[in-house]
C-alpha cells in the first residue's frame, strides 16, 4: 500500500498567495524565496502537497512579518473565489445538508483533516480532527475556522454567533485578536479544533441558492473524489490506527466514528481497495512492535499491553507470524547487531 502523503486544494493556496500579493509580494517572488513551484496552480484540480504548504505559511509570516496573518486571511470574503466545496455548502437546503457535504468532501479541501458533526439537545459540534499530528498547521486553522465563522454569517444569517472555539494549539501571543474574529469563548491546546454552535442554526436556509450550482457543483465533486483519492481511504484508517492503538481504541468502532462513517461502510471501501481493517492493523501492530523493540527498554510485556493485546502470549505468536521469530528473539538479535 502506498504511504499516505497528504496535499491541499489549490483553492486555499491561492488564497494565502493572492494576501502575500496585497503585501507586495508577487507569485514569482514568493515561490524564488519558498522554494515551491506555484506555476501549476491555475491549472483545474491542481493541488500542492501539504508539507509545502506548511513551508509556503512558513514563508508567508516571515514575509509579512504578522503573525496573525491566518486570521486577517480567514476575514476575507471573496465570493469569487469559492471553491467547488463552498459552492456546494452554500448552495444546500440547509446549514445541515450543506455540512454534511462539508464534512464527506473535506479531503478535496484537504486530505489530511477528517471532518465530525455531532450534536445534542442545544448545540452542534463541528470537530476537524488531523489524521497525523505532523501536518498540523495553525496558521491555517485560524484561516478555516475564520472562514468558515464570516461565510457563515454572509450566506446564511448575519447574527450567527458560536458559543465556543477549540484550537489543537497553544495560546499565541495575540489572542486578542482572537476574541475579535470570534467573540466567543476560546480554548487552546485542545485534542482537535471545534466550533460549537447553536442547533438550531443547523435549520438556517442560504439567503441566496442556485440550486442548479449546487448540483453541478457536487456531481463534479464526486468524480473528483474518486479520481484523486482512490487509495487514500485505507491510509487514512491506518493513520488512525496509529493514533489511536496507543489509547486502546484502535478498534473499527471507535475508527469509523472518527471517519463519521459505519462499520459496514468502513469494511466496504477497504474491501474495494482490496485490504481489510484486521491487515491495516497488524500492519500497524507490527510496525510499532518492531519499533519499541529497538528504541525503548519496555518489557515485552509493557509492550503487548500498549499494542492491545491480552497477555505476552498472544502477542508473542503475532509478532512470530509476522517475523518468523519471536519479540525476544527479535531484541536479542538487535542487540547482537549493535555490538562493536
């Protein structure tokens, strides 16, 4: 299976290079100084992999000198300039339908961000949760979240007010601005990024629909889905699987709510990419075994245990059928390969 190597819509991309333009910083000067070949950004469905996006933000603040740069672009509303995702949000029915498109199209935006909805008796909880800790980018989430408070409020009504934002980093230095952008309550170093809202506003009809747009928009969304992502599900449950097998919820349950999926829906799209969750797994297992063999002085014990196995035994005839040797055998042999 191929690794998962996430990427960003050319949309967003665009965004941060049209505000760096407004600084006076021309597409040509930013990608000489980043590095990063920007030139294939016009062309349709083009996307720019996320470890250079994080690099162009990188960029971006030391140009600028704002740190708060991902806020002031999250501000900005050019209807222009929506991408096909937002089309179809803002041209559902409701607030509901349209994040329920939200959240299924979410990797076309970017594929590294795995999108829940849940809700209570009151209030409705949008979570964005990073499939990898490593592509976590801040200035970007305040851009996201932003965005998606001041769309909000111009599309559907003017007087959309949240009752919380969590962000999965620390409090900057400039969290006044925060208060500003948000006028809410606000919590920092969080497990994921949320927006907590009033249910009601779930019911909210768009004050401008073009039915016709939507529908375009999604049959368009759709292929495009399945021509960029065809294999990307199942690395996505693996890189779940990873997140969660140190916490003792790497099961297909607790995965496939993190998907906002269902298990058969979940064993369905692995079986169409012809892998199963239980491989995903030992694969996961294995890896993570091999590696606290080498790097840690956990006992064997220890480290069954952190991989979700019952007792040394199970373990040890797993790691056997994965290796052809045993987890002792395995750190024995490490040992006698590292002496002088």
């Amino acid at each position: 299976m191929n690794n998962f190597s996430p990427s960003i819509g050319s949309s967003s991309v665009l965004a941060l290079v049209s505000i760096l333009d407004n600084y006076g910083f021309s597409q040509d000067r930013v990608a000489k100084i980043s590095g990063i070949d920007l030139s294939h950004l016009e062309q349709q469905d083009s996307r720019l992999p996320l470890d250079q996006y994080q690099a162009l933000w990188k960029t971006a603040l030391a140009l600028t000198n704002n740190p708060a740069l991902g806020l002031e672009l999250g501000q900005i509303l050019n209807t222009s300039k929506i991408g096909l995702v937002g089309h179809i949000v803002f041209n559902s029915h409701t607030m509901a339908e349209g994040l329920d498109e939200y959240i299924r199209l979410f990797s076309i935006v970017n594929d590294a961000i795995s999108l829940t909805l849940e809700t209570d008796k009151d209030y409705a909880y949008l979570r964005f949760i990073h499939l990898n800790p490593k592509y976590y980018c801040a200035p970007d989430m305040e851009r996201t979240m932003t965005l998606f408070l001041h769309r909000a409020k111009a599309l559907f009504d003017s007087n959309i007010q949240w009752e919380s934002a969590d962000f999965q980093h620390a409090q900057p230095d400039y969290s006044d601005q925060y208060k500003k952008v948000f006028d809410c309550s606000l919590h920092f170093n969080q497990s994921y990024c949320q927006v907590v809202f009033k249910r009601k506003y779930l019911d909210l009809s768009p004050k401008q629909r073009n039915p016709y747009i939507g529908s375009a928009a999604r049959q368009y969304a759709n292929n495009l889905l399945k021509k960029l992502f065809k294999r990307s599900y199942a690395d996505k449950v693996k890189t779940l699987i990873t997140q969660s097998i140190g916490t003792g919820e790497a099961d297909v349950d607790h995965i496939a709510k993190q998907l906002n999926t269902s298990r058969q829906t979940l064993y369905r799209k692995l079986k169409a990419e012809e892998v199963s969750f239980q491989e995903l797994l030992e694969e996961v297992r294995f890896a993570s075994a091999k590696e606290q063999l080498k790097e840690t002085n956990l006992s064997l014990s220890e480290i069954a245990f952190s991989l979700g196995f019952g007792d040394l035994s199970a373990f040890s005839r797993a790691f056997k059928r994965w290796s052809g040797t045993t987890p002792k055998g395995y750190r024995e042999n490490l040992h006698k390969t590292d002496l002088p």
